[in-house]
C-alpha cells in the first residue's frame, strides 16, 4: 500500500507540473491582441487642458480660428487669423492675434500662439468641400 500510495502521489504531481507548463507554453506563446477601435479614437490631451489639472483657467486661445498660414521660410511667417468671430486678418511673427495672445511660430498646418507666457497651440480645420488654391 505504501509503494501504490508513493505511486499516485507521483502521478498526480506529474500531471499538475504537466498541466503547468502547458498553461505556461500557451499563456506566454500568444500575441498580443490588437488594441479595440475605442482606445485607438482617444485623443491627446493639450497643453491647456493638463494646465487646468494644475488650476490655471481656461485661455481665451480657443477664440482664435485659423484661416490659413503664409510661410516663405522660418523667419518670414504670416498667419491669416480670425479672433471672436471678426473678419479673418493677417499677422506675422510677434505680433497681436487677438484676446493677448501673440503669434510665436508657424507650422504648416498650425500655429503656436503665446499668452502669459503659456503657449498654445491652433490648428487649422480640416479642408471643406470646396475647392483648394495653393500659390507657392
């Protein structure tokens, strides 16, 4: 009885090390699943909105729509703005953009406004359905 006792014990013990490493082989063999189409359409947060964790108030940056962006090189940038609903207007570098706030750089599809020393950034909208006139 002691050797059929030793016996099982062994057997079973065999077993759960077999059913371990298989749960282990298959656990670890995997690929990770692709990312669900929710956490892919989540958006990064903007500089103004983490401010506002930190208790800044909300800037008045989100009043300026830009129109388009005049760019001939790094330091000859111009920005057609419109600030509050007022005709759109041309500003370049330093100078006002409305509600305080100054433009500092221009990006091709965006520009960076300054105020308080708290930089924002204003992209353009996306393009209508009408048409499109590039002059280089």
């Amino acid at each position: 009885m002691n050797r059929l006792y030793f016996r099982l014990v062994s057997l079973a013990l065999f077993a759960l090390l077999c059913a371990t490493v298989t749960y282990w082989v298959i656990t670890l063999g995997q690929r990770p699943a692709a990312p669900s189409p929710a956490a892919l359409a989540q958006t990064e947060p903007s500089a103004s909105e983490a401010a506002q964790l930190f208790g800044s108030q909300p800037t008045r940056v989100s009043q300026i729509q830009l129109i388009g962006v005049l760019a001939l090189n790094a330091h000859d940038a111009a920005a057609i703005v419109s600030y509050a609903g007022e005709p759109p207007h041309a500003i370049a570098l330093g100078q006002a953009a409305g509600g305080g706030a100054t433009l500092s750089e221009v990006r091709s599809r965006s520009i960076i406004v300054e105020r308080n020393g708290v930089k924002s950034e204003v992209t353009m909208p996306a393009n209508g359905a009408g048409p499109t006139i590039w002059v280089h």
